[in-house]
C-alpha cells in the first residue's frame, strides 16, 4: 500500500512530514520539527544552524536555510 501525505495536517499520514509538529531530539539538541533538523544540516558547526533551530516554525526555517545559500 502506498501512503501519500504532504501537509502536516492532512489526516491520517501528515504526522510524517518534516513540517509536523512533533519535537525531536538528534545529536543532543531538541528540534521542534523534522524540517529545522534538516535545513540546519546546510549550516553543521555554524552559528546560523542554531538560528534555524531556534526559528519559530519549519516554513521560516526553510527560509532561513534558503537566504543564508543565496
């Protein structure tokens, strides 16, 4: 069975996507979401990875990764 999902408040699959609201904890910090993690990863021992952690949700997070690359 194939599972589709994009939002994350699509019922009943959007608790997979990088944008669901679910904290956690990798490499010994807590990363309110999934997307936080993954964009911070651009910037790995950088002071700008712990802003896009700390950025308020994951659409500004993916922001923040995207201005800092241009």
């Amino acid at each position: 069975m194939t599972i589709y999902f994009y939002g994350a408040d699509e019922a009943p699959y959007g608790c997979f996507s990088n944008f669901s609201a679910h904290d956690l904890e990798l490499d010994g910090q807590v990363w309110p979401t999934l997307e936080h993690y993954f964009q911070a990863q651009k910037f790995i021992g950088t002071r700008h990875a712990d802003l896009v952690r700390r950025a308020r949700t994951p659409l500004r997070a993916a922001e923040l990764a995207c201005s800092a690359g241009s």
